[in-house]
C-alpha cells in the first residue's frame, strides 16, 4: 500500500472502528479518535518525505480497477499543491478532535467517524487522477458536512445544513455534465491523459466548447470557494455549524474550489481561462471588498469572520486568475495561510462560546484583564489575519497584490482596500471584546484557556510564526507545480501570457 492509499485509508478504518464499537466510552473514543487522526498525519509526513520538491508534475502514482467497463479507475498522485492542502488537512485534523472533547457532548462516536470520513474524502479530493472519482469525491463531502452541521451545530443548524448541501449539490452536477462531455470527447476519465491531449493538440475543444465546459466547471468551484455572489450559504453554515465543523469548513473544504480551478478548469481548458480570467479578477475584487464591508457591519463575532472568509478567499481566486507565477503560486500558499488563520479564529470564538454561551460581540468587553492568554493568542491570530508583516497572511496577500499588479494595476489597487478594511473590522471586534471596562458580571469571572486549549492553539501559532518568518520552503514546493499549469495555459492559448 502506497503513502496516498495508505493516508485515506488510515481514517476510514478508524471510522469503521467507532462503527462497530457504537457504545465505546467517550474516553476511549477521544483516544482512538486522536490517535488515528495523528497516524493520518504521520502518514502524510511519510508523502512529503517521498516526494521530488523539483519534479512539477504529479508523482507518486497509485491506481486500480473500479469501473473497468467505462474505464474509471482509483487513481492518486500528488504534486506540489495537492500534497500541501493533504498536509493542511491533516495538521487540522487532530487539533479539531481534541478542541471538541468538551464542547460536543451528544453523540461523540458519530461525531468523530463523521469527521474521519469526511478527512478521508477530502484527501481522495486533492490527490485523485480520475476525473469521475473526483466528481464523486467532491460531492461526497457534502454527506459528513452535513451531518456535522445538520446533527451537532445550532439552532438553525437544519436549514444551513440543507442551504449548504442544495447549492453545492447543484454546482457539482453542472460539472458532473462536464465530465461526461469530456469522456465523450477523449473516452477516459483519466485526468493525466486528458491534460497531455490537450497539451499535445491531439484534443482540440472549440472556443464554444471550452466556454461552455470551463462555465460547468466554474460554478461548482465558485460555489466551493465560496465566490461573490454564490456565497450566501457561507455565514448560515459557519454560525449554525458547530465549532470543528467552522474550522474544517474554513480550512480546508473551501480549499476545494480555489484547488480545482487550478487543478481542472485552468489546464483542461485554457483558451477559456484567458477568455475568463479578466471578469473573475474583477469578481473576486468584489468579493474581498464586499466580505469586508459586510463583516465591518456583523455584531456576532462568528458571523463576522465568516463573512472574512469571503474576502480572503477572493483574494486566493484574484492571485490565481492573475495569471503570473507570483500572484498564484502566493494564492496556494493564501490557501494554507487561510487555513491556519481563520481555522484558528474559529477555534478561539469556540473556546470562548463554550465558556459564555454567546457570540455578540456586545455582550463582552474588557476580558483582556479575566483571561490575557486568550487575549494574547487571539491578537496574534488576528494580525495574522489582517496580514501584518511577519506573519503568515502577508507572505500570501502582498505577493497576490504585486503580482495582481503587474497584470490589472486597477483591479489591485482596489483589493489594497480590502486588507486595510480588514484591519478595520478584526481590531474594531478585537477592541470590543477585550479592551474597555470589565462591566458585565458574567465576564468577570470568565475562566482563561485551559492546558488542553492551549496545547491546540500552539502549533497553529508556531506555524503562523514560522511562515511568516521563513515561507520559503511553502513556496519551493508549490511552484513547480504552478508553473507548470501557468506554462501549459500559455502555451496551448497561443502565447498570450
């Protein structure tokens, strides 16, 4: 068994094993839990030591029998940006089971095999080769998600959970319509074959057909990601979904759109990637300015840093449909910073719910004096997000930025805004909530993070830190692999870029 077989397989026997043991005691859940999700990540670790960081094409290739009589095969590789999302994936993962053993009390085995699965479909997401496979993995998701959502979120969690499945259900069957168009043209499914067709010239797709295929595709991206203005499911999944479900949703299951528009749409059809490429730059910048704003106006904390995802992932789309190596090799490396970021925010609002069962952001003030790790942790985390120099977020967003420049001067300008808007909104809801007098008696004694907590926030710091500081390892090992898309696009559209 091969590092990527091995890497999904390894929850899915967990999963199986909470399955067959359905009245285990929390405690022995917690611990097999956290134990297979640490294997996962060891197992992850043991990929990236296997892979070729100058080798820009996918390695590593694993593949069996399926559907032998349609061709549709298990099919996995890796390149420099699926192995990195894989490795986001799993870092998350563990923090995610350890941050819920106090805050899911309901049903915990099921809550734990239902984010095994959903870490064993995301992984098959990022590293399979076999265009159906794909399609079934994507949508996939949705079923755990909504479970997660739908079983152990809030009030509202039944309507989010189906808002959330029906718009990205309908995305993903236009592009399911994609994909059999494809393998009518090519007769496989196999995304590697179809890619050096089209590179070769041996598959030819009229300006029509590539606008209608990369069209299918796109909306099922747009709506991952989620882009401006098919983001409406965002905030009602975010602020229902219960405390790991936002993390993993932010941290990674958004990643999916931003990774298959680089990985599917952009190659497979590249004379639409050009034709396309101005009016989602112009998209995007309305998408990071109208998160912004919008979360500038939100009273619930969670709902404001939902609605921050949608600028942040604008910025990720802008980078990569700039069509330059630094714009879009710094949006992969966005996707990760975001991941980290955001995922952490997330976390710090559940700690922080969990010890006063409220999220607005009027109901607090001056608990920067009760709990000062907490507060500490949560000004990082924030500049982090806002972009500060040092820091993860502004080694993605300040080279989207120069690189957005060099290709639509206007368009990054306008996307300037939205980081200082960010700043805005992150330190406004910053100050309000731990600065000020300590009035409320509820927040006087408002307990500081605990040891465990602690424990979960601390990688997610170091790596905050260490990105920052020295980001250069991220960028060797996705650079590559961009170049390789940006050089393909370039080359099969003519030589415009």
């Amino acid at each position: 068994m091969g590092p990527i077989t091995l890497t999904i397989v390894t929850p899915l026997i967990g999963a199986l094993l909470l399955a067959l043991a359905p009245r285990a005691r929390e405690r022995d859940v917690r611990a097999l839990g956290l134990g297979v999700s640490l294997a996962t990540f060891a197992s992850s670790l043991w990929l990236l030591s296997r892979f070729d960081v100058a080798n820009p094409d996918l390695q590593l290739a694993e593949s069996a029998t399926w559907i032998p009589s349609i061709g549709a095969r298990l099919a996995f590789a890796v390149d420099g940006v699926s192995l990195v999302l894989i490795l986001l994936t799993t870092f998350l993962m563990p923090l995610i089971l350890v941050a819920s053993w106090r805050s899911v009390q309901d049903r915990f085995v099921g809550y734990t095999a239902a984010f095994l699965v959903l870490q064993a479909a995301v992984i098959g997401v990022f590293a399979t080769t076999d265009l159906l496979l794909f399609y079934v993995l994507f949508e996939f998701t949705l079923v755990p998600m909504y479970l997660i959502i739908g079983i152990w979120g809030g009030a509202g969690r039944r309507a989010a959970a189906v808002k959330f499945f029906l718009y990205t259900l309908a995305g993903g069957l236009l592009m399911l319509v994609g994909i059999l168009y494809v393998h009518a043209q090519t007769g496989t499914f196999d995304y590697l074959a179809i890619r050096d067709a089209v590179v070769s010239g041996r598959l030819v797709l009229s300006a029509a057909q590539q606008t209608w295929l990369f069209a299918a595709f796109l909306v099922a991206f747009a709506v991952k990601v989620p882009l401006f203005p098919v983001h409406t499911w965002l905030p009602d999944a975010h602020t229902e979904a219960p405390t790991g479900g936002s993390v993993f949703l932010a941290g990674v299951l958004l990643k999916m759109g931003t990774f298959g528009l680089l990985r599917y749409a952009m190659p497979l059809f590249p004379d639409a990637t050009i034709a396309f490429a101005p009016w989602l730059i112009g998209i995007s910048v309305v998408g990071v300015l109208y998160g912004a704003i919008v979360a500038l106006m939100q009273s619930d904390v969670k709902r404001l840093v939902a609605y921050s995802s949608v600028s942040h992932m604008g910025f990720v789309v802008l980078g990569t449909f700039a069509l330059n190596d630094i714009a879009t090799t710094a949006a992969v490396v966005q996707m990760v910073n975001h991941g980290l970021s955001t995922g952490a925010l997330f976390l710090l609002i559940g700690f922080l719910y969990e010890r006063r069962h409220t999220r607005m952001i009027a109901d607090f003030g001056g608990l920067a004096k009760q709990v000062p790790v907490m507060a500490g942790l949560w000004l990082v985390v924030s500049m982090s997000s806002l972009a500060l120099p040092g820091l993860n977020g502004f080694v993605g967003e300040f080279p989207i930025l120069l690189g957005t420049f060099a290709t639509n001067r206007a368009a990054a300008i306008l996307a300037a805004f939205g980081a200082v808007l960010a700043a805005l909104y992150l330190l406004w809801a910053y100050q309000r909530i731990f600065h000020g007098p300590l009035e409320t008696e509820a927040n006087r004694t408002t307990p500081d993070l605990t040891r465990r907590e602690i424990v979960v926030m601390a990688p997610l710091i170091v790596l905050i830190v260490a990105i920052g500081l020295y980001p250069g390892p991220l960028f060797d090992l996705v650079g590559p692999s961009v170049d390789r898309v940006l050089a393909e696009v370039a080359a099969v559209a003519g030589g415009v870029r």
